[in-house]
C-alpha cells in the first residue's frame, strides 16, 4: 500500500453473480444436463442469456415502484416461466420449473474465488453484497463451499443494488463506518455506487462472464482503490 | 430416529448467549485481565451479574414499545454506564466504557461448541438466531471462530426473542418452512416460543451458565424433539 492510500478495510463485500460465481457457464450446463435426462431440447444457452438479460429490467420495475418487493428467486421465476412460454418448450412441469429456477442456487465459482476467499477470511470479515435473496446466496454458499462469514443479500435491505440503501445498509449491519468496507466487483456500475456511499472498491476483471455477448467491464473505469486480476491476487494486494 | 420424530431439519438456529458462548465467565476474566492493566478494582463478578440480570428488563422495555427500537450493544452500554456511576469505579475513560462494552463480542465458547459446530455444519445450514446485534455476533465469530453459514440477529427482524417475527423471520429468510428449522437452545423458555412458531426444538443444558446464580433450565421441560447433552451430542443424535 501506498501512503496515498486508505487504511485497509475491515471488511470486504463481495458482488456474486459474475464476480464470484461463472453463473453463465453454470447454468447453461445445469440446464443442458437436467434437460438431457428428461429428453428436452432447446436452445439453452439461448434460454439463459435471455433469462439474464431480463435481470436488471425486472429488478428496476422493483427499484422504480412500479412493482412491490419481490425478491430474486421470484423474479427469477416470473421471467422463467415467460421465457418457457414464449420460446414453446413443451413438457416442463411445476416441479421441472422450480429445479430450473433453483439453478441459481447452484452456481459455481470461477477456480480462484474460493482459495482467495479463503484467504481473505483470515483477515477480513467476508460476505456477498448481491441482489440475491438470502436463501439462495446460502444454498449457493453451502453447494459450493464457499466461506462466507455473514450474507448480505438484497432482501435484507428490501432494495437492489445500486440503490445506496444497499451498500449503506451493509455497512451499519457490520457495524463499521462506510470508508471501513470494500466493495469488490467485476462491474464498474457497482463499482461506482458503492464509491459514491464511501466505501472503498476493488475491481477485477470477468471477461468470459456474459460469452459471446460480453461488451463491457473489460477493464476498471474508476479511480478505484485496488484493480486486481482475480481474488487471489486481490487477496495478496491487501496481504492476506 | 424413531418413526415418530419429524423429518430432520434443513437448518439449526442457536441460541448463542449461554448456549453457544460461556457469557459470565468469558467476561470476568475479560473485565478482571483489562481493569489489572489499568489498576482499577472492582467486583468484577457483580458488576457482570447486574450487567446480566437487566438483559431481559432492557429488551423487554424496547418489545413492548416504551423504547424505540435500540440493538443489544447499546442496550448494553446504557446498563454498563448505569452499573460503573451506580458500583463508584472510577477513573474509566470513554475508550475504556467501550472496550468492556466489546466484552460480549469476545465470549468464548463452551468446549463441545466448535467441534459439534463444525460436525452440524457438513449437514445441515447453521446460523445463530439471537438476540445479539448482527455486528456482534460476527465478531465474536471471527473471534472464537464459530462457523456459522449466516447471521441471523435480532436487528434484522427489529424484533427480540420471544417474539415470533424473530423465528418465522429467520424461517422465511433462510428461504424454509418453520417446520424445517430447529432451534437448539439451554432455555427452555425460547424453546417454548419456537415450537408455538412451529419449529422443532433441541435442549441441552449448560448447569454453569449464571454461576451461583443458577436458578433454572437444568432439564428439559416440554416435549422437544431432541434432548442432548451438549452440542457434541446433539450432532451425533442427528447424525452430522
């Protein structure tokens, strides 16, 4: 650390969906495995892209008002079942829907979240800051080790993320002041609204996370506190 | 498991004060190691005795809506300045006031804790569901290195236990049906208030818990589901 730089945080938030998990890759090979032992064909990468790209609409439906609180698995859902409809895939039932939809419970960390995390943990308090509800960031934790010490999650706070409520949120739960956290993310927009509430911020890159339709969040856009490669050299930058 | 025993839980909440963490002993030596290095004396042990004893008082004035909502750490500051002013002991600074109001996030826990702990946690999701602020309890975790998967406190749910908010919310946050969760508690009172929410209960008992001022919960006393004599036996009841 550089003497122009702040002391090192207490804390670490972590965003999940592309920074701690590859929820693309994940998904799309659940889907593809479930579907195959039911003998169902569809172009599913095609169903997950879809289905992301419906995450942010559906959550600013919630952030505007012009929805009341839902949390991510029941958005998740709701968009789900339309996707089911409109691309005509036949002989899904209630059951194959919500194994479907738990699929976001299941998804798997990029190869260094979990030895950095680890790391981490030994000298930091650890935890998601994701528009995930609780239950899922928690069966997403136990299904793929990871280490967390606490789950913040979207519902805890009843606003998603960029909303300041979050981030501000996070930070009185742990019990720290907001210069005492770190927001670590592969996206520059969280990025910029966790630094606009005062926390420090650690970028690292995800170039594969959205495939072939990756065009953004290449590179840090900010005079973010740390850049990384991934969370095992973030790890090392802040000597854990 | 007999026949008659309900499915085993998904997830076990603790209580953690007493249960979990030997509250009056970790904080004698605590006080009694910090006031040395200052030269103060005191009746540590009374001091922590009275602290204690206004535990219940002070929540109960915020459950039944004479104080607005206020966590447990500063509720217990209020009673620690009122006990230093009220015991005479002088010559404690500010720092010092909240140095000693830190003691409860600094509890060490009972010797069967961790390793059952860690047993249940190969199995089954693990939080406290306390009356501890979420700050707290995950410092005293990062301190005695409990491994809990969540925190679950009572400033999630601005609510204190007994209050049934406090078990259907943590229910209904871990995303289950009161049903699925166990709440493993040395009182029988909270156990009591768990199952008239529907969940399935353990009781174990921790006979040193006040001291010489133990005065109850030596035996189980209701129809809980399970009846252990520590958290060591109860992972082995369950199979963990």
């Amino acid at each position: 650390m550089t003497a122009s730089q702040p002391r090192p945080p207490k804390a670490i938030l972590f965003d999940t969906f592309g920074t701690v998990v590859d929820w693309r890759t994940s998904l799309i090979d659940d889907l593809s495995a479930y579907a195959a032992t039911r003998n169902i064909t569809a172009d599913w990468p095609a169903l997950v892209d879809a289905w992301r790209a419906n995450y942010a609409p559906s959550m600013d439906r919630v952030r505007k008002g012009e929805q009341p609180w839902t949390n991510l698995d029941d958005l998740h859902r709701a968009t789900l079942d339309a996707l089911i409809e409109r691309m005509n895939i036949q002989s899904l039932t209630e059951t194959d829907h919500d194994h479907i939809n738990r699929g976001w419970h299941r998804l798997k960390p990029w190869p260094d979240a979990i030895p950095g995390l680890t790391r981490l943990k030994q000298k930091f308090t650890i935890a998601p800051l994701s528009n995930g509800n609780v239950a899922l960031l928690l069966n997403m934790a136990k299904h793929a080790g990871v280490p967390w010490d606490m789950i913040c999650a979207a519902d805890l706070f009843q606003h998603y993320k960029p909303d300041p409520e979050t981030y501000l949120g996070a930070a009185a739960l742990l019990g720290l002041q907001p210069g005492e956290v770190m927001m670590a993310a592969a996206h520059n927009g969280d990025l910029h609204a966790a630094r606009s509430c005062g926390l420090q911020t650690a970028f690292f890159p995800r170039v594969t996370e959205y495939g072939p339709l990756q065009s953004r969040d290449y590179t840090a856009e900010g005079p973010f506190t740390i850049v990384a490669r991934d969370i095992e050299d973030l790890a090392t930058q802040l000597g854990a």
